[in-house]
C-alpha cells in the first residue's frame, strides 16, 4: 500500500469533488486514508474469528481452498474500482482480503503443524511467516513505479494477490489433509495412515501413529471447544495468558505500522521522496532473511529464548531510534542512524515475535483446544493490528 499512497489519495479527492463538488483536508484525507489501511486489519478479525469454526466444520486444506472467495473477490473490488469512481470498493475489498489473511494465518500454522514430525513441528509451523515475509518483499517490488505503483496501475498492484490465490486454488487440492484433523476430529485411521505416507514418503514409524492415537484417546468423546470455554478453563489459564499477550505484543510493537505507513517513516527519518520505494523493500528482505535465520535456529535455541532475545533486542533499537529522532536536525548523520535502527528492528523482530507467535498455539494446546485458540490468538493480533494503524499516522 506504500507506493500507490499519492495516487490513491488524489483519487480519494477526485472522488470527493466530482460527486459533491467538496475538497478535502489534508486531516480528512488522511482519515480516509487511515480507514482504507486500517480496515485490512478489521478483516483480519474477522477472518481469524472465522477460522475456527471452518477448521472444524471443514477441515485445514478445504478452509484454505474455500478461503480464496474472499480473496478473490476482494480483487474483483480493487481492479473495478477505478473505472467505478469508488474508493468505497477500494475500503471493502481491503476488507475482503484482511478476512483471507486472518482466516490464512490461522490456519496455514495449524496445517503445517500437524502434518510434521514432532521434531521438525516449529521449524515447518514457522515456515508459514517466512513466506509471508517473502509475500511481503513480493508486494513491495510489485509496488515500485516502475512496475505497477505508478498512477496508471495502482488498481492492478492492488489486485495482483489474486495470483499466489490462483496458484494455490491449482496445487492445494493435491496436497493431503492434516493427518491429527483425519484421525481425531474424524476418527478416520486409514486417511490418516495414507496422509502420513504421502507426506513422509515413506512407511509410518509407529512412534508417530502411537502419539496421534494417544492424543486421539485422551480426547475421545470431546468436542470442539469453544473460544468462550477456554476463559473459564483452570487446565489451560497459563497457555492462553501467554498466547494473548505475545500475540498482541506481537502488533503493539509497531512493526507492521513501518510496512503500512513506511512513506510516513522514512519521511520523518529524512529519507528523500524518490528513494523511499527502494528503501521501503529493504524493509522487507530484512524480515524475510531474519525469519529464515529464526527458521534455522528455533529447534535448536527453543521458543522461549527466540521471543524473548527479539523483544529485547527491539526494545533496545527503539530506544536508540528515538534519540536519533530528537537529534537529527543537529548532526548531519541521525537520519541515516534513524534508518539503520528501522532495519535493526525489523531483523529483530523477523528474529523472535514473526516467526515463533504463530508457532505457540499448535505446540500449547490439544485438538480439542487448538481452532479456539488460534481464534483468540488471531482476534488479539488483528484488533491490536487495528488500533495501532489507525493511531499511527495521527502519532507521526
């Protein structure tokens, strides 16, 4: 959303003026924009409220595929929108796609989790946000101006995340279900034994089998719980204070505010117009190689050591950035201290909170538990996302 920021705010006032002959301030164009931002992360709640009750009805590899609607419709909106004259298209397709990635970034974690082997589980879990890194770095190339951010395009960059939907809706339906969501929520051995060799690519050890079938009898005769039950559950208290506060942490931090609104950033940071869209990748790939790095290192160094040792570091970073914020008119190098301190920070972060966050919830609780607390853990996520993008530009 960076690079087309310009083009689709003058649109927003063009908008304005041909329907009821009003110019907009720059504080209400700021607002509408704000709105066409932040309303992605409303829709993030909504789908991570959505995601748990299609895990259970209709299984991890069907909701992903039935995912795709929101997507794909979302797209229709934005590549429409222009030649509609409405930005409204443009706040609800945004809408739209926020319900994909919510419904997406619960359930791909959960997918992947429970289709591992137990020692390889967070380092596949985690695979999901070292791709979201890499959709992240994608979306900013797509966005320079010499590609799809200039005036002319700016629909098409906004409907290009219809394509990875395309390439899923083409290779997902060949892939095998979770093999916990085919022996435990439909008790199906024999599906099971086949998604486990399909995915191993070899003979089931019985070890394996053993801690599904273990899993499955201690749970037998439960149903699905609810998000409401597990507020009222003893058993599970310390799992889901700790999933709720590192899931929130995990948006409170600030970092997707530098992807949202990094125009804003580098600005203040005193970055010139031309260069911020180049930067502004940079961003990116470093949380693309961090979360790599974390990838690497999460079996061996464990959760724990990752989430804490990120949020240190950033806390450290922010700190440092904030001094060289208030000295930068005085000494010639701040601004460029001020973006070295964004980079640290987003290595930081890619190092601990992305990776690891998503990871927790699989690990912490059973089969029973585990929709409703990605449900939980991605409505704190979203709604913090939210409050932090809409405070965001007002703040700088």
């Amino acid at each position: 959303m960076n690079a087309p920021t310009t083009f689709i705010q003058t649109f927003i006032n063009e908008t304005f003026l041909q329907r009821w002959d009003i110019q907009l301030e720059d504080y209400q164009v700021t607002l509408v924009w704000s709105i066409i931002v932040s309303i992605f992360s409303l829709g993030g709640l909504a789908g991570a409220l959505l995601a748990g009750p299609m895990t259970i009805r209709f299984g991890r590899k069907n909701c992903l595929l039935l995912n795709n609607v929101f997507l794909m419709s979302g797209a229709l909106l934005a590549l429409t929108s222009r030649a509609a004259g409405s930005f409204e298209m443009i706040i609800l397709s945004r809408f739209l796609i926020g319900i994909n990635a919510g419904i997406s970034m619960n359930v791909q974690p959960m997918y992947f989790g429970e289709s591992a082997p137990k020692h390889l589980r967070g380092a596949v879990s985690q695979s999901s946000a070292v791709f979201t890194a890499f959709g992240v770095v994608l979306g900013q190339v797509v966005g320079v101006r010499e590609i799809l951010g200039c005036e002319s395009c700016w629909q098409y960059l906004l409907a290009s995340n219809a394509i990875p939907g395309f390439i899923q809706l083409l290779t997902l339906p060949w892939f095998p279900e979770s093999p916990r969501y085919l022996l435990i929520d439909r008790g199906d051995k024999e599906a099971c034994i086949d998604a486990l060799q399909r995915l191993r690519g070899c003979e089931v050890q019985s070890s394996e089998l053993d801690e599904i079938l273990q899993e499955q009898a201690e749970t037998k005769g439960m149903r699905p719980r609810r998000p409401w039950e597990l507020f009222t559950d003893r058993s599970v208290r310390w799992q889901l204070i700790s999933v709720i506060i590192i899931s929130s942490a995990m948006q409170l931090c600030g970092n997707d505010s530098i992807y949202f609104y990094a125009s804003y950033v580098f600005k203040e940071a005193g970055i010139s117009d031309d260069q911020i869209q180049y930067v502004t990748i940079g961003t990116g790939t470093c949380e693309f190689t961090a979360c790599i790095m974390c990838n690497l290192l999460v079996e061996r160094k464990g959760r724990r050591f990752m989430l804490t040792g990120g949020f240190l570091l950033m806390t450290i970073w922010a700190i440092v950035f904030t001094i060289a914020l208030l000295f930068e008119r005085y000494v010639s190098w701040m601004p460029y201290l001020s973006m070295a301190c964004i980079f640290t920070y987003i290595l930081s972060f890619g190092m601990g909170p992305a990776g690891v966050t998503g990871v927790l919830p699989t690990e912490i609780f059973n089969q029973t538990a585990r929709p409703a607390a990605y449900t939980i853990a991605g409505s704190m996520m979203w709604l913090n996302l939210f409050i932090v993008g809409m405070i965001f530009p007002f703040l700088v």
